[in-house]
C-alpha cells in the first residue's frame, strides 16, 4: 500500500576519515542523482583528517554541509551526529567510498513510502566495476556475527524484507531512528547497523531491501587501514553487544552460554593452541590437544635464509603490531637452528598472535560495559513489540560457521544442540 507519492525531504549523511581520494566521486555522483536539489542536502561528517578532505569539499562541493571532528569518533557516532544535524524527513547513510546510480535516491525514497510501518530501507551494494554483488540482503548467525550474502535472491526486482540494511547505503526514518536511539555509539565501527535492524524489528517497525537502489563500492576504504587485531576486537565485542540486547530472556539464556565457548574456541583456533604444554605428565584430556597449525617440530624444519626471515618479520609486523612481531623474531630464530633455545623457551612461554588475544580483549570489554549493556536491554525488552519468533525468519543463516575451519563445525553444532539453539529456530512465530 503506497501512501504518499511526494518525495519527501531527504539528508545525505557521509562520514570520512582521510578518504579524500573517495570524495570526488562520491560527492559527484550525488551532484547527478534524479532527485530535486530543493529537497536533499548533503553532510559530511569528518572524523579527524588530515589528507584536506575537509578543505577539498569546501573549496569543490560548497553547498555540502561540513561537521568536523577533532579525531576518529567512529562510524556509529559519526553517522548519529549527521543524523542529528539533518533537516531531512529521512537521513540517508552512504560511505565515503562509494558511488551511486542516478535512481538511488529515488528508489530508497519510493521504497519508505511504501507502506507505514517500514523504518528502514537498504540499497543493493555492487562493486566499483559492477560485475560483483557486496549486498543483496542480509543474514545473521545466532551468536550476532552478521553477513551480507553476495548473490541476489529470487525475485530480485522486487521490495523484500531483512533483517538490517547495510549501514554504507541506508534509508532510516528520522524520527524513527531518534526515538529508537539511533546507532549504538559504543559500537565504534562494525554490526551497529545489524544492531539498529534487529531492534527497529523489535520495536514494530519493518525493514525492507531495495535491489533497484544501486550503488558502485570500491570496498573498506577505511577499514582496510585498521590492524586485523583491532577489528578482530570489534567484531567479536559488538556481536555480544547485539545478542546481549536483543534476544528474548529465555533466548539469551541459551544463546549466550554458547556464545561465549565458541569465542573461545576461536581464540584457539586463531592462537594456533597446543594444549599438550599445559598437561601434567600422566594426566589424561579429554578431546585433542594441537588447535590448528603447533611450532611442536620446530627445530625440524628447514632452516630460512635471512631475507626469507626479514620478509615474515616485515610481514607480521604489519598485521600484528611490535609485540606480537617480536615474539615471531624469536620463533624465526627457533627455525634458523636453535634448537636448545627453542626447548627452553617452548617450556615457558607461549607465542600468541594478537588476533587470538583480541578475543580475550572483547570479552573483557563485555565485562566492562556490562552495568550500560544492560540498561540498554531493559529499555528495547520493555519497548518490545514483537516476539524473537517473528524475527529469528529474518536472520537467513543462523548457522552460518564463524569461521568455516574444520576445527570450529563440529563445535558450533554440539553446542547448538546441547543447548537446544537448534529447536529456538524450528519454534512457530506466535
């Protein structure tokens, strides 16, 4: 049921950090969108550069409105103060590294005034070229790890429903959004659009997806820059964040428990853990010991030569900073021959990459923001408006593997079992 046919007000919300180099076509193809010029302003919210993207779009693009921040507040805060700032009877947030299709506006617009109830809309998301699809819809594991299918689904001309839109190309009731209390700020970057879907739905709102709403990624212009073990944090974090606020209680209690293994066993995977180090001589461990690749035969291994050692020094300290790369420079040490060495230090320390560690910092971090965490799923649990059974439908694969190793499936699907997650997503919605 379309209930109105005007097009309504709208903001465009970009946040930037050091992409000048994004801008220009970014801000350009927005010049040329099928959209009347008196009824959309564009803002672009700043976080911190210092590459003159700030000075670039003043002197190129004056009629963009600016908000400059003095450092990175993050894509959640960024886009809440665009939000904010905006005149538009919908805020619409688009990356920086992106461009869009003249329709774009137009089809998001269409798509929110469809019908009353929808809160939000998503666009379909190609690459820079076109010849490959970054989002066609949405899909949740049930431990909050989201995903974003690149194959359209049947029917893909048409107006469907998921679960959340993705936060690079976004259509959100203003005032809605306001009301439900915009993105998560304590999210920084990473699933806070998965966050605002699932409660929008929560809160009786509908979110749907338009494919016609074309845009052009060139794919993490920003985030390509953060260390792996930084995002390794955010995205392990704000998973829990997400479940911890959103599922029903009788859901989260069975949820959360294997949440939390799983975490765990991700830390080993990613840690490379081998367990027999931590055995008493004569006692008997249940399940294997050796988690993923062990450095157990060590001194075995052929010797590298010294530019072989400099290239995966070089290389580990890029993706996992200047304490974890000093403890590779001793393993290296440990394959170039030294094997007494090698058996001392095997007894008494551990070499653990940071990514594994980055489990144990998100964990930690839950525990922290457990007093807000809380607060917060008091407010959305009291403001509910539908039950988890008419909304679980929408995740599309709640078992999705994270990551998809051979060492992780049979974990996940024990622990689904056991505490009955399986049954959760087989429940009729009432």
């Amino acid at each position: 049921m379309r209930i109105k046919t005007d097009r309504p007000q709208v903001s465009v919300v970009v946040v930037n950090m050091d992409g000048r180099h994004h801008l220009a076509p970014c801000l350009k193809s927005l010049d040329k969108v099928d959209y009347p010029a008196d009824r959309m302003e564009v803002i672009l919210v700043d976080n911190g550069s210092v590459d003159g993207s700030v000075l670039f779009v003043q002197h190129n693009h004056p009629g963009v409105k600016v908000i400059q921040n003095d450092h990175n507040e993050g894509f959640a805060r960024a886009n809440n103060q665009g939000a904010r700032a905006a005149n538009g009877e919908y805020v619409v947030f688009l990356n920086n590294d992106m461009r869009v299709h003249p329709a774009w506006l137009n089809e998001l617009a269409a798509a929110a005034r469809s019908a009353r109830d929808v809160a939000a809309v998503g666009g379909r998301i190609l690459s820079w070229d076109g010849n490959a699809v970054d989002f066609a819809g949405a899909a949740l594991n049930f431990y909050g790890m989201g995903f974003q299918p690149h194959d359209d689904p049947p029917g893909e001309d048409q107006l469907s429903e998921i679960l959340f839109g993705c936060g690079g190309s976004l259509l959100v009731d203003r005032q809605v959004f306001m009301e439900v209390g915009g993105f998560d700020p304590d999210y920084f970057a990473y699933f806070e659009d998965v966050d605002l879907g699932w409660r929008l739905w929560l809160l009786g709102h509908r979110v749907l997806y338009a494919p016609a709403a074309l845009t052009y990624h060139r794919g993490h212009g920003t985030s390509s820059r953060m260390p792996t073990a930084q995002v390794a944090v955010l995205y392990e974090r704000n998973a829990l964040y997400t479940i911890i606020k959103n599922y029903s209680e009788a859901n989260l209690q069975r949820v959360l428990p294997a949440a939390l293994l799983l975490l765990i066993r991700r830390a080993a995977i990613f840690g490379r853990l081998d367990k027999r180090g931590f055995r008493m001589v004569g006692s008997v461990a249940s399940g294997p010991n050796p988690i993923g690749p062990t450095d157990e035969s060590l001194p075995s291994q052929p010797r590298m030569s010294l530019r072989q050692a400099m290239q995966r020094f070089a290389q580990f300290t890029r993706d996992s900073g200047l304490y974890a790369a000093t403890l590779e420079a001793i393993r290296l040490v440990l394959v170039m021959g030294h094997q007494k060495l090698g058996r001392l230090l095997r007894s008494e320390a551990s070499l653990v990459p940071r990514q594994a560690l980055a489990h144990l910092v998100a964990a930690d971090d839950v525990i922290d923001a457990l007093p807000s965490l809380m607060k917060k799923r008091a407010d959305i649990q009291s403001r509910r408006k539908r039950s988890d059974a008419e909304i679980l439908g929408l995740f599309n694969a709640p078992f999705h593997p994270h990551p998809p190793f051979k060492e992780y499936i049979p974990v996940q699907e024990m622990l689904t079992q056991l505490f009955g997650i399986d049954k959760m997503f087989q429940e009729p919605p009432t």
